[in-house]
C-alpha cells in the first residue's frame, strides 16, 4: 500500500482521478464527507441509540450519537498528528498538496460513522436480529440462500449495516451518500465478506464488514486504494482504520467506565483508583484533590485518561507504520501500548458492573422480543406481497414500513437484508412503541 493512493478523492460514479492540488481548500472534499454524514438520516437516529444502557433517561449517560461525536473529535486528533509526521516521511505527499489536516477529516468521518448501521438495543441488537434466523421464524428461509447469504443474517453485523447505508442508491443518490474512497477505507474496520469466519487472528478478521449485496462497491474501492495484498490476496485494513478503531477504543474504555461511576454502577474509589493507575505520570495531585465533587474528579481523570492514550495509539501507529503500510501489523494499537494491563482491568470492570448490570440486561431481553416480533411481521407482510397473497393484516403492516421498503426486490436475500435494514435503523424507543401498537 502507499499513501498517495491511499488518500484517494474519488467518489462512486467518478470517470477521472480528483487531484488534491484542484481541492478547493474552503471546501475540501474529505470535510464535505463529514457534512454529508452529519445531515444524514442515519446519523441522527444515533440520538436515540443504545450505547451503555438501553433507554436510559439520565441526563449524563451516553448515546450512540454523543459516543459518535467524541470518537469523532479523538479520532480527528490522532489524524492530524500521525499525518503531520507521515508528511514529513514522504515528502512526495506535500508535492501533490496533501496537509495533516487532510488525515485528521478523514479519521473524524470515519468515525463520526462508524456506529451508523448499529441497530436498537447496542450488540445485543446485532445478536437479537441473528437469533431470528438461527433459533426464529427465519430459519425456514436458510436453504434458499447461499451460504455467505445466510452467514450475513445470522451473524448480523452493525459494521457491515454502516457500509451497505452510506453506499446504497436511492432514488434520489446513486452510490448513495458517495463518500470518497478514503473514507470508505478508513471506515472498514473489517475489510472482509462474512465467510470465511475469522480465517486469521489479525485483527481485521475479528469480525466481517461487507453484506453480500455491497461486494461490488467494495471490490471497486480495494481496487482503488490498492488494498490488496499480492502476496496472500487477502484485503489488507486501510491504515487510517487502525486509527478509527484506537480512537473507538479510547472512548468506549474510559467514557462508559465514566458512565458507570455517575450511574452509581461502579464504586467511586474503586473506580479512581484504577483511572489513577492509568494517569499516575501526568496527574497534578493538587488540583485533583481540590476537586470537592466526584463528577468533577472522575471528569478530570477522564480527560487526562484519553489524553493518554492519544499520545500513546499515536507512538503505536508511527513505530509500527512500515508493517501497517505493508499490511503486516495484526493488533489494534491499544492491545500492544504499555497501558493494556490498565486497559483491560477498566473493562473488566465494565463489564461486570455495567454490560452486565440488572438492568441492561433486563432492556436486552426486551430487546430481543422486540426486534424479533418486528423482523416476523415485516417480512412476512413483504413476502406475501411478493408471492401475491396479502392478507388485510399484511397489508396494514404495510403501511407502517417507511416507503422505501414496502416494494419487494426480486430477490429473497435482498428482501430479508431490506427488512434487516429498516429494522436496524430504527431507535430504540421507536422500535419499543411500535411493538406496542401492535401489540395492541
């Protein structure tokens, strides 16, 4: 891989390469991404999205759309200061007009979308959608569908989701919100097809990024970023993802710890103690004990915490960017920085005292029905259409299905995915309500 391609301009539909020299600066390509994600539907919907606790009225707790924005602003850091030091190591780059800046938008988009295809719910919606067709009604449609089709349903993957919504036409937009390429690899965090499932243990083969129905616009980006590797032809992870990836990282350890600690989940001085362990160098022991309240303490620890660890993802990436570059490097840039002991302690602790609370798990359950009921309805009204054999029932369900996905496609994956889709765009709340109005 080599930079220059990998901070391609082009954007679906473009018969010509964008040089960086043409951009105009007040209105520079990687920044209009940021804009169209901002403005999208999609992105808004995070505003009612699960991120720690599902429907959580307290004022402090994070949504999927707060936890967006500040991995937006972590990950537009990190950006900056690994491009200015890129610059430099190639100077080539400045040639052409690339600034640092230009790293620091494309991470803050990348991320910024990074949750876009989440469904209601957090993970335990991805997992409540796959149980469907696992253990659910839609089992019945498994051998209809090839196996990367059916590995797609069951494995249900918000990653994936995130690129099939910032891709797909409409009526409206070809290639959808035709993002440019270096976005698009800076978001795949997975750059793989659902099957095989996990070949390796590098990284970018934890989990799977791209639906069936999206292999076309996929394989013409990895074409055009140079993302595949010629000697084992696998795709390799665009550099600037390992950047996304530190930035989510860094939000989710320190900020859901936080969240636990206002919700009274997580023991104060327990808690501090272990934000002390990962601050003790740069701490300044007399302002924080001046601090009278324990918001304001953990909110000063948190601050020095992800000041920490920019600095350190940052020292990860620049020691490592040759093997990076050559699609060698198979670890996320926390999980080799001198802080992972302190890392994996704090999420320990999350995950005992917060993932695994009464009440999350108490809303997950209700999740799963939820989800569940609403996928039952939805494709059996769509398929019915279909198949010509509408019940009055169906055809009420119709209505409610937004507008774009009440015509049936051709093809049953692409009918099952749509409905998927709709499903997992919908918020937590109002997937809760209309459970209940059809319920009765």
């Amino acid at each position: 891989m080599n930079w220059s391609q990998l901070l391609s301009l082009k954007r679906f539909g473009d018969t010509k390469k964008r040089e960086r020299n043409l951009q105009d600066e007040t209105r520079l390509g990687f920044e209009v991404d940021y804009d169209r994600i901002i403005f999208s539907d999609s992105f808004r919907s995070l505003q009612d999205k699960t991120q720690v606790v599902p429907l959580s009225k307290t004022d402090f707790v994070h949504t999927r759309l707060t936890h967006s924005l500040e991995v937006s602003v972590v990950a537009r850091s990190l950006g900056r200061v690994i491009g200015k030091e890129i610059l430099k190591r190639y100077p080539s780059l400045v040639d052409e007009g690339f600034q640092s800046n230009d790293f620091g938008a494309i991470t803050a988009t990348a991320a910024l979308a990074h949750d876009i295809g989440n469904p209601p719910f957090g993970h335990s919606g991805e997992k409540a959608i796959g149980e469907y067709f696992t253990n659910g009604n839609g089992l019945q449609f498994k051998n209809e569908l090839t196996d990367k089709q059916w590995e797609d349903l069951i494995s249900f993957e918000g990653n994936a989701n995130g690129f099939k919504i910032v891709n797909e036409s409409s009526s409206s937009s070809q290639g959808g919100l035709r993002l440019t390429y270096a976005t698009l690899g800076a978001f795949m965090k997975y750059p793989k097809e659902s099957l095989p499932k996990k070949p390796t243990t590098h990284i970018a083969d934890k989990k799977y990024g791209i639906f069936q129905s999206e292999t076309a616009v996929f394989n013409d980006v990895v074409d055009d970023l140079g993302l595949k590797n010629p000697k084992t032809g696998r795709v390799n992870r665009h550099p600037l993802a390992y950047i996304v990836e530190a930035a989510d990282d860094i939000c989710y350890t320190i900020i859901d710890f936080e969240d636990g600690i206002n919700m009274g989940l997580i023991d104060e001085s327990y808690a501090l103690e272990y934000l002390i362990k990962l601050v003790k160098n740069n701490i300044n022991s007399e302002k924080f004990h001046s601090l009278k309240h324990t918001k304001e303490r953990v909110s000063y620890l948190r601050a020095l915490s992800i000041n920490t660890l920019i600095s350190e993802a940052i020292n990860v990436f620049l020691d490592n960017e040759a093997a990076i570059l050559a699609g060698e490097y198979p670890h996320s840039l926390l999980d080799k920085c001198k802080y992972e002991a302190q890392i994996s302690d704090i999420i320990k602790i999350s995950v005992d005292k917060i993932y695994r609370s009464k009440e999350v798990v108490e809303k997950e359950l209700a999740g799963y029905k939820v989800l569940g009921f609403l996928l039952d309805v939805f494709l059996t009204a769509l398929n019915n259409k279909f198949e010509g054999e509408l019940t009055n029932y169906d055809k009420l369900i119709l209505q409610v299905l937004p507008e774009k996905y009440r015509e049936p496609a051709g093809n049953l994956y692409d009918r099952i995915l749509s409905i998927c889709n709709c499903v997992a765009g919908m918020t937590d709340g109002s997937a809760l309500q209309l459970y209940k109005k059809l319920h009765g």
